[in-house]
C-alpha cells in the first residue's frame, strides 16, 4: 500500500518508462 | 577513415564524428563508438533508416513496440532534441550524456524539471504531476482512492512549492530536489561508466586507434 505521506515524485521515479537502463538489456 | 566516416553517414543521417561528441560530452572516444554498436541495434530494430524512432525506443524500453507510456513519450520528446520526431547520433549521445555518472548534478537537475514539465511552460504544475501519478498507478497496476492521490499531491506540494502558487519553478524543483536526492536516482546510468565492456563488438569497428595514434 503506497501511504499518503508519500512524495509524489518518489512515485513517478519508479515508472518503467523512465528506467533508461533497460536500453542497455539485450 | 573517410571512407568509413562518408559510408556512415549515408547509413546514418545526422550521425556526427566521435571525436566531436567525445569532446562535448563525458564520453571517451571509445564509448561514443560503443554507443554506436547500441545505436545501430535499436536504430534498426523496426526501419532500418539510421534513425531512432518512437516505436523503436519503445521496444528498446519495453521489448514490447506496442507499449504506451507516458513517461517513455517525453524521454523521446527530450532526445529529440531537433524536433524531427526521430533521434539521430548525435540527440542519442548528447541525451544520453546527461545520465553518465560524471555528469554535474546541476544537468540532471535540469533535465529531470524538464522531464516533468509535460506541457513545457516552465513550471510543474499540480494537473501535470496528478496526471503522471495516476499513469504511474495504471502502469503498476496500483490501485489508490482519490482522496490518497489528492492527499499525496497536497502532501508534495507543500514540501515543494514554496511559495505556495500552485507550481514548481526551477528553483523550488533545485531546493526540493537537494532536499530529497533519491529524486535524482534515475538520472544516473551506472552501465554509461563501463559501456564498452557492455558493447565490446565496437572494438571491431572502432576508429579510436587511427585517431589516438
């Protein structure tokens, strides 16, 4: 459960989308 | 090596000369050419044209070129440095560049408010960052009741936006950010550090030795 006291942009940091890393997984 | 370089750049639209990228950025000439070997793979994993399209670095991402997502979609948008709706070379090593550990914090900083200014105004606005919340909850399959999501922003905002208008300007987004440095995690690529060990196929290709020597 994500609790109310916790900052947004934590959250949005943990999107797939921005893991760039990814890229370098063949 | 002109030869080289002239059937490169047929091959390759926009691709720029390594020692020049290695100069404007925290890339060796060596990596820049490893960054190539990746380029060329992702570049011609749909349309072999030398271009990075929206599809192909959804692929590369998600191993899925089907694979919406809005986050995926503004990294491109900020690769896409010229606005041609494809990343050439030199968008992928200069983008890229921003993520390599050497890279002052100050760039990252910079690139990460730009990220979250979906809408490009300047600030990051409340309706932006509810918006990317609620597709960050869809992409993870997180359920949250709106009042959590609403809590969270008011929570966020408080801490971020000093001034209380509503908005983060780039220097609430600075002070923020060096209060809470985990922020900045995805904006660092430990693989940018060892890239050639992870692409040791452009040792075949490269042109380092011609130049170094």
């Amino acid at each position: 459960s994500v609790p109310a006291t916790m900052n947004a942009f934590e959250l949005i940091s943990t999107s797939q989308g921005l893991n760039l890393g990814s890229l370098f997984e063949k | 090596m002109g030869r080289f370089q002239s059937k490169v750049t047929r091959q390759y639209p926009g691709h720029e000369v390594p020692i020049v990228l290695s100069s404007e950025t925290a890339f060796s000439v060596g990596e820049v050419e490893a960054l190539f070997e990746l380029f060329k793979s992702i570049s011609g994993s749909v349309i072999d044209d030398g271009l990075i399209n929206k599809e192909e670095f959804q692929l590369a991402l998600f191993k899925n070129r089907k694979k919406e997502n809005i986050f995926a979609n503004r990294i491109f948008d900020l690769f896409d440095a010229k606005k041609k709706g494809v990343i050439d070379f030199g968008d992928f090593v200069r983008a890229l560049n921003v993520f390599h550990p050497n890279v002052s914090q100050e760039d990252k900083i910079d690139f990460a408010f730009r990220l979250y200014d979906m809408d490009g105004t300047g600030f990051i606005e409340r309706n932006e960052v509810k918006q990317m919340l609620i597709a960050l909850l869809c992409e993870s399959e997180m359920k949250l009741a709106d009042e959590t999501i609403e809590a969270i922003l008011d929570k966020t905002f408080l801490d971020a936006d000093m001034n209380q208008d509503g908005k983060i300007d780039i220097s609430e987004w600075k002070n923020f950010v060096s209060r809470n440095p985990s922020l900045l995690k995805i904006m660092t690529l430990p693989y940018l550090r060892d890239i050639t060990t992870t692409f040791p196929s452009f040792i075949f290709h490269s042109e380092v030795d011609e130049i170094a020597t």
